[in-house]
C-alpha cells in the first residue's frame, strides 16, 4: 500500500506531465522571427492581444498624416511607452503617436497573431522570461520522466510565451486607455523636411509622412556585433536573436565577461546544459570590476558561477569558427588563443566544442537607420545621440529629444524611464500651470542624491544619470541576484573618503541560513561620521533589497541609525542590523564569517555528493 507522500508525489508528476503536454499546442503559434534585422515592417495600427476596436486606432495612412501630432515617440520599449503615456495623461493630455519596428529589434512576436509581445518590456525581457521559467520548471525532473528535448523545450517557450505575453496586454491596455495611436513601421527623418517630418515605411514600401511639434527618439541599442563572427540566428547568437533560439541546447559557449554574459550562463546551466564561458580578461573578478561592481561581490558571482559547474576560460578568445553546415547537430567547434592572439598557456584548453555560440560583449545605440542627419541630429562615434542637459538633440528645429540606450551608457531601462520622463516635462513644462505640474506625473527630485555628490532639485541634470553614481541602482538578473547603489570604497578612496565597510553573510540572518546561505550585504560608510556611502548586495532578491539600502544612503543615515531600527525576524532585511553590528565590531565580525564561511563551503560540498 502507498503511503500517503508517495500518491502526493505520484500525481504531482502525472500534473506536470498533463501540464507539459497541454502547453504543447500552444507552443506552436509561437513562432519568432527567422530574420531580426529585415528592412522594412508592416505599417499598422492594431491592438495585439485586446479584441477591441477602438476608434483612435482606426486611422488610415492619410488620416495619420492629416493628423497635426504633438508629439511622436520612435521606439515602443520601456523608454517610448511611459514617455508617450505621461505625455497623453494629464496635465499634459497631448495628442501622441508611438512608433515601433518590432521585428527589427529582435523583439518576441507571435507571428500567428501579429502581436509583438516585448511592447513595453526592456531590453532583456526574453533573458528575465528565461530565467523565471529556469527556476519554476525542473528540465532534469522531466527529462526524467521521459520527455523529449523538444517537449521539454516547448515547455519552457510556451511559459516565456505566457510572461511577456502578460506584459505586452497589459501595455496595450494603457496606451489604449490613454489615447495613444501605435504604430509598426520603420520610422526616419525626411532628407528635406526638417526635423519635424518622419517618414514611416510599410513592408510593402508604401511610405507615410507625418508631422509632429516635437519628437523623442527612443528606439534603444543592439548589439554589438565583432567582425569575423558568423551569425546565423541559428547557432551562431547575438544577445536579440537568441531570442529566436528554437531548441534546448545541451552545450553552450558564451563569450563576455559583462552584466548580460553572467546573465546567460547562469540562465542555460539552470536549464541543463554544460556551459562555458570565455573572457578575455585573466580574472573574472577584475572583468565585473570593470563594469562598477565592488570587488567582494564580483568575487561572490564568479565563486557561483564556478559552483554551479560553469567553465570559465581566461585570458582566452576565440581564433576560429567551425560551424557544420550540412549536420546541424554536429557541434560547433570554437579553436581558441590567448587574448591578443598566440598560443595559450601549456595545459590550457585549445577548444571548446558547443550546441550553440553566443556573444554577449555590449549593446550600441539603435540609431543607424533613421537618418538623424538629415534634420541635424550629431552623434557620437558609437552613433549616440548627443544631448545637452535638457536632453535635447542638435537639430535643426530644436525639437528633438532622446532618452534611453540610444544616449549610450548605461544601457539601463530604468535610467532610461527616468530620461524619457524628464525629457516629457520638458517639453511641455510650459503648457501646464505650475501646480499642475508639481502635483502630478514624475518629479526630477525623485531622483535627487545625497551631499555634495550630486546636483539636486532644480539643479538637477537628467543626463548625468549616465554617469552620476548616486543616481540609480544597478541590478544583475544572475541567480543570484547581484546590485549596488552609491560608492564603494575604492570610489570613496578616489575621491578622498575614509571609508570602512560593514559585511553580513546570508547565512548569519535565519532565512539566508535556512533558505539561500551564500551570498552577503556590505555597507560603505564614512568613517568620520558613520554616514553610509553605498550599499552591495550578491544573493536572493537582491535587486529588490537594494531599494531599502537607497534610501538609506539617499536620506544620509548613520550605522548608528540602522542599529537603532527593528527588523522583522526571519527576513533577509535582517542583514542590514547585521552588516551595521559588524561595522562597530570588525574583528568579531571577521571570526564570526570566518567560521560561518568553513560551515557553508562543507555544506555545498555535501550538497555536491
């Protein structure tokens, strides 16, 4: 007779296995583009998944240029979405035109339905479907059971499919509400028409023009692509088209050492397949550095990544690409060389053999295509637009403005969002009442720092959130979960701080202990007056307990200030109280880690047998 545990674990697996097959029929309308960067889009107005007709999206291709337009917004991400949505809202209510090429971006698009499903989502929303579905569904549970690759690969598509699908609805639902008119269609400035003419191209190169007051371009970044790499869309990846990636792959080679890089292996190892990173930097500690992570926390990343049985190559790139043309489920064999060229050390690996090669080594600004010359625009030898602190570009009517990745760095959606809000109120500060426009929408002092560090209030420059470290946190979607907000020592070093950190471990709280034991907190703080500086976090939910060490440094408290607060039992915010205790008391706190550190290394080693 079967006990009561085993006909609950019985017909949890026959659950999954209904849930898998039921997800199967799904999958097939699911169909991602064969070709990201095709020269034309069909020109539409349509309302993706929503079934209504509403009369604002009914234009015609003359109605549209008849139409006297306040402002029209290039690029439908995150950036363009909540721009055009402030704009249209109140107290502004301008009449708004969102204009977008998804397929050109590499974006999801349910081709069956023509609905392009990344509207609104960032950059990186098939990566955060990705790992979302990697943590929700076990692939060696159903291998297990005997599914196939491409069941189980079904399984996982059709999941991301449902996530984004979620997203894009409900963006449509709030440019509907808001009398938004949206558009598909490659948008470029006219060769004589100043810069308040755009011309929009269908797929079948009819071309309609419009008119619009003022214009924001905000058609974000693509990757960027090394010469000498075959893309194919097929094995051969970049980090847009692997979202056209059709099968589990078992192997995968990525090469970078960046935010996106760390991202994806972690991403694919959770999914099952053997995973190899090449960077060209001897340590990858030194590589994340680079990119403003605190030495402690990059150290934590890369001791997951090897942990979780990641290959890391260093000091290495890649000298040749041996792609089989005529068996696609030969693998790919990548020759490799010391970073600069020549032989590798004696005993370091001369190749690795791959299902699938992904480059993830930068993004680059998405501006190529819309003739930003011809109304006067400049941009930057990476092809960003360059702004003054008003975010408005150099053309000729002096009314074009750009938020987001097409400035360049940091490539971030949140800096983005926070840009396209500004540059919005910019705009059209002048045709709201002062009370109406401190009363309602974003305000520039949400965004305001600390001290002197940086300008504040009305001083406040919406470009410098690209370079201003007190502006916005960072996040890493690895598993785990990497942030930081502020300084770190070292940047208080530069500017001449004396700084000293306080550090907790998950495992000293009683959820990080139980639940998720690696990973730590550190605060950065003045040692003249205790004032925290910067906080860094590696472990679960960091990109969401990074918010709570913001205003932290934002408000300027104190360690003395953070050890006089309680903090609920059995949360990770408890590692805040514990990193101040350690800050007063470093030498106890160092023996505490110590002996907290040889417990957790036995503990992952036992988990590894």
């Amino acid at each position: 007779m079967m006990s009561t545990s085993t006909i609950h674990r019985s017909s949890s697996i026959l659950m999954i296995v209904l849930h898998v097959f039921c997800c199967l029929n799904l999958s097939n309308c699911f169909n991602l583009p064969a070709k990201l960067h095709s020269p034309t889009t069909k020109l539409r107005l349509h309302h993706l998944a929503s079934s209504r007709a509403t009369t604002y999206l009914q234009l015609t291709s003359d109605e549209l240029a008849d139409t006297d337009w306040d402002l029209a917004v290039i690029g439908g991400g995150p950036v363009g979405v909540s721009a055009a949505l402030l704009a249209a809202r109140a107290p502004y209510n301008k009449k708004v035109l969102l204009i977008d090429a998804p397929r050109n971006s590499g974006a999801l698009m349910d081709e069956a339905k023509g609905e392009d499903l990344s509207i609104g989502g960032p950059t990186g929303l098939f990566s955060k479907a990705l790992r979302d579905t990697g943590k929700r569904i076990s692939v060696s549970s159903l291998k297990g059971m005997g599914l196939r690759d491409d069941s189980v690969w079904n399984e996982i598509v059709t999941s991301c499919l449902e996530l984004a699908a979620s997203n894009a609805r409900d963006t449509v639902r709030q440019l509907e509400y808001a009398g938004i008119s949206y558009v598909q269609g490659n948008a470029a400035f006219a060769d004589s028409g100043g810069s308040s003419s755009l011309f929009i191209t269908s797929d079948d190169n009819s071309i309609t023009s419009i008119q619009a007051s003022k214009i924001l371009v905000a058609s974000g970044s693509t990757p960027f692509r090394p010469g000498g790499i075959p893309f194919d869309g097929k094995r051969v990846f970049d980090s847009d088209s692997i979202n056209t990636l059709s099968y589990l792959p078992k192997s995968v080679a990525i090469v970078g050492s960046g935010i996106i890089a760390v991202e994806f292996a972690k991403i694919f190892k959770n999914l099952g397949a053997d995973v190899t990173l090449i960077i060209r930097d001897d340590n990858p500690r030194n590589a994340l550095m680079k990119i403003g992570l605190d030495k402690d926390i990059a150290a934590t990343l890369v001791a997951d990544l090897v942990r979780s049985g990641i290959k890391i190559e260093r000091g290495a790139q890649v000298k040749k690409f041996n792609v089989p043309r005529d068996n696609p489920k030969a693998p790919i064999v990548l020759d490799l060389e010391a970073k600069g060229g020549g032989a590798r050390p004696s005993g370091a690996t001369t190749s690795v053999r791959c299902d699938i090669y992904l480059a993830a080594v930068g993004r680059k600004p998405n501006t190529a295509s819309l003739n930003l010359q011809a109304a006067g625009v400049r941009t930057d030898n990476y092809g960003g637009i360059e702004v003054d602190s008003e975010l408005k570009a150099t053309s000729s009517g002096g009314n074009v403005y750009a938020a987001g990745d097409v400035l360049g760095r940091p490539f971030l959606a949140s800096t983005g969002m926070a840009q396209g809000f500004a540059a919005i109120r910019i705009m059209f500060n002048d045709d709201v009442s002062s009370s109406a426009e401190t009363s309602k929408g974003y305000s520039n002092s949400d965004m305001c720092s600390v001290g002197d560090l940086s300008m504040t209030g009305d001083n406040f420059d919406p470009k410098s959130l690209a370079s201003n470290p007190f502006a916005f946190p960072i996040g890493v979607w690895s598993s785990p979960e990497a942030a930081y907000y502020g300084l770190s020592t070292q940047q208080c070093k530069e500017m001449g701080i004396d700084a000293a950190e306080g550090v907790a471990l998950y495992a000293e709280c009683l959820r990080g202990l139980v639940f998720s034991p690696n990973g730590l907190l550190k605060l950065v703080y003045d040692k003249s007056n205790g004032q925290i500086v910067g906080v860094h976090i590696c472990g679960d939910d960091a990109c969401e307990l990074i918010h709570y060490g913001m205003e932290l440094v934002k408000a300027e408290r104190t360690i003395d200030d953070i050890l006089s607060n309680l903090y609920s039992a059995v949360t990770f915010h408890e590692m805040y109280r514990i990193a101040a205790m350690a800050a007063v008391d470093q030498a106890g706190a160092r023996k505490r880690r110590a002996a907290l550190g040889r417990e957790i290394a036995a503990r992952n080693r036992g988990n590894k047998e």
